[in-house]
C-alpha cells in the first residue's frame, strides 16, 4: 500500500506542475514548483519511514543520499542554461533534448568519476 502511495503522490507533483505550466499559462510558478527539491524530500520521507526501525542505518542513508544529490544536481544545472537557448537559435525541440542529454550524460559521468576519487 506505501508504494502505491509514493506513486500517486510523485505522479501528482508532475501533473500539478505540467497543469500549472501548460493550463495556467505561468510558467515562472510552474518552474518554481519544479525547481524545489520535492523528490528529495518524499525521498527523504520514504527512507525514514522505511528504515524506522533501524535507525543507524536510516541516518546514514538519509545523510548519503542527501550528499548524493547535492553532488549530482550540478553538472545537471547547464542543462537549463542549453536548453533555452538552442530553442530560441531555432534547434528542433528533439534535437536539443538531445543535446541536453548528451552533455548532461557526459558532465553525470564526469562527476561521478571525480566523486570516486573523492571517496577512495
């Protein structure tokens, strides 16, 4: 039953922001909603409410994965920056996704190389 609920309330974080984009024509409302670390934070949830019983264990994954993230979310904040701008040059919306993933692919593998130097 949990999981059905982590479903439906990270299905309804998405429609709330593509309705909030895309219906109510406010795409800066839309882009704060999606910017907040909601995922981070029912993720967050979840491990606390799943490893309740070990708590030990739940600190140390709640404090990983929080580093994690931290770590990863900047090599995908160009993506923001490239993606806008290959649309205004007049990019096929397929092909600049592309591009976007592409680099943030790339800038992801880098990051996690650099990380494993980092923990070894």
């Amino acid at each position: 039953m949990l999981a059905i609920i982590k479903i439906l309330l990270s299905a309804v974080l998405i429609y709330l922001v593509n309705e909030v984009v895309v219906a109510r024509s406010k795409p800066l409302l839309g882009a704060l909603i999606a910017s907040l670390p909601l995922t981070s934070l029912l993720t967050f949830l979840w491990i606390w409410i799943d490893l309740k019983d070990r708590p030990a264990e739940q600190v140390e994954k709640l404090a990983a994965h929080s580093t994690g993230v931290f770590w990863f979310v900047l090599p995908s904040l160009p993506m923001f920056l490239i993606f806008p701008a290959l649309l205004r040059r007049g990019l096929h919306f397929g092909l600049s996704i592309t591009v976007c993933i592409v680099v943030t692919m790339a800038l992801y593998a880098a990051t996690a190389y650099l990380l494993r130097g980092v923990r070894s």
